[in-house]
C-alpha cells in the first residue's frame, strides 16, 4: 500500500471528495440523493468523501441538517472511517461539539479551517484547533486565507503538528513552494490537495491526498488523473490534467459551488440549485462553465 492510498490507519489519504449538497426545488435539503451521491463516488474510485466543507453550503444548514448530512454520509459511505465532516464553525465550543458528533459517527477524520469570524492572530489559532482536537478525532487543518483572512503558514502548521493538534493540511493558497516548507519545517505532516487547479503541481510536491471538488462530476477522470499524478507518471498525467485543467479551475473560483452543480446536471448527476445568497449563474460564467463540462465529456471523461 503506497504513502497516497487511502488506509484506516490515515483515512485522511487518497481522493476524499468535497461533496455537493443535492437541495431540491424548494431548497430543502434532498438525502436519498446525497446518499446515492455518497456510494456513487465510492463506486467510482474515490476512497471517501468530506461533508459540510465550503462546497457542501454548511454555512446555510440548519444544526439539524448539518448532523443529518453527517449521518447520511457514514451510511452511505459504507465504512465511518471513510468520512471527513467539515467542522468548521464561528465558535471553538462549536466546532469542538461537531468534531465530537462525528467521533461518535466513527468518522476517520474531521477538516477544520481557522478562526474566521476575525482575523485571528497565531495565539488564537492555537487556542482553536486545541480546543477541537480534544474531541480525539484527527484533525486536517484547511488554510484558505483568500477567504478566511487567516494564513496557516508553514511555520504555523509545524507548530500546530509539533503540539499534536493536526495530522495534515488541506493546502488551498495555490502557492505550490508551500509545499516544499512545509515538508521542511514538518516532515511528517500529510499534505492534501486543496484546490483542482493545482493538482500535478502539489502531487509532484509530495501530497499524499486531495479533498476534491471536481470528482461530483467525474470522479472516474479524475481518479485516473490523481493516481497517474501521485504515481509520478507525468506521461500519462499532463494530457489528462490539460484536458481537464478548463474544468478544475472552477474550483478555485468564487463561484465554485454553483460550477460544480452545474457540472454534474450536464453530466446527468443531481447538483441543484444552491442557498442564498449564492445565484445561479448566468452569461459568460455559466456559459464558460458548461463549454468546459462538455468539452470534458467529449474527451471521453466520466
């Protein structure tokens, strides 16, 4: 079993996809087609699946909704430990009780951004993510300070190792020379993919896993492509990865979820609309969007 397989032992490696939220016409939240959703991208090469993120609206569930979707989640997933809820939340005693529900879920894992209800200062990260780690379910830090205003640099991230409160980082700067410090400053420190668009980059820095967006839609490709990438096979990876690069930049955008959704109704898959204050898309994006699905299918991706 190589260092980028998915294992119990790291349940945190290989392609755990951020998944979309099926919602129905009146916006209420759709289980059996998330849960259908769930074994379909387990069934299709990627080993698990990461709830309540940024691309599953956590910030418009309700509590009860929120859990909900975590339970669903284990049960469709087959295995507990194939999970990563999304614990993220304004207040640490928050974030803590989430972290706490998908321990009793049996949940491997749990992803966690900083502080971003403020700009946090280092002392207050600290604080944070100790705080949740009490909960005894690994921890994956998600530095995004594009959208939190809070960096987890590398020397950051070490010292959060160092104190036993991160197993990993969902790197989404799209800086890839992060990736070389923090290999540096924290050798054993997972490294996970945080953003599509910088795939083959960080997968030749070293990351042993990527929290996906773009696999709601083709999860196969994009398989194959990651496996290729992690392998070090850069002949087989760079078509692949510029075939399907107009797509995976989506993700990085502000109008990631919408994107994504739209993506998988082309492709026959159930995205839906999404909670205000998000829009669906309109003109240029949507038209940017759907050329870039189609041209995916068209070269044979699912």
């Amino acid at each position: 079993m190589t260092a980028t397989t998915w294992n119990s032992d790291r349940p945190w490696r290989g392609i755990m996809v951020a998944t979309a939220l099926p919602l129905r016409e009146d916006l209420s939240v759709d289980y059996d087609a998330y849960a259908e959703h769930v074994r379909w991208l387990v069934d299709n090469g990627c080993d698990g699946v990461v709830p309540n993120g940024s691309l599953g609206e956590y910030q418009t569930l309700t509590a009860d909704e929120r859990a909900r979707v975590v339970r669903t989640a284990v049960e469709a997933a087959g295995d507990a430990a194939r999970v990563m809820p999304g614990v993220s939340a304004y207040g640490s005693g928050e974030a803590l009780r989430w972290a706490e529900q998908a321990g009793e879920a049996g949940c491997g894992s749990v992803l966690l951004l900083p502080p971003n209800a403020y700009r946090a200062d280092p002392s207050a990260v600290h604080a944070h993510y100790a705080e949740v780690a009490k909960a005894g379910v690994p921890v994956v830090a998600y530095n995004n300070p594009i959208d939190t205003k809070v960096d987890l640099t590398p020397a950051l991230l070490a010292e959060l190792h160092t104190e036993g409160h991160v197993v990993a980082v969902k790197e989404f700067t799209g800086d890839v020379r992060r990736a070389y410090e923090i290999a540096e400053l924290a050798p054993e420190l997972d490294l996970l993919i945080g953003a599509d668009d910088v795939l083959l980059e960080l997968a030749v820095a070293g990351a042993v896993g990527w929290i996906a967006g773009y696999p709601n839609a083709f999860p196969a490709g994009c398989a194959e492509l990651y496996h290729a990438a992690v392998d070090g096979d850069l002949q087989k990876a760079l078509p692949l990865y510029r075939s399907l690069h107009p797509l995976l930049r989506w993700d990085s955008k502000t109008e990631f979820v919408q994107s994504i959704k739209l993506s998988m109704d082309i492709v026959g898959r159930r995205g839906g609309p999404s909670r205000p204050p998000r829009l669906p898309l309109t003109g240029g994006i949507e038209a940017a969007v759907r050329a870039a699905t189609e041209k995916a299918v068209a070269d044979g991706h699912r």
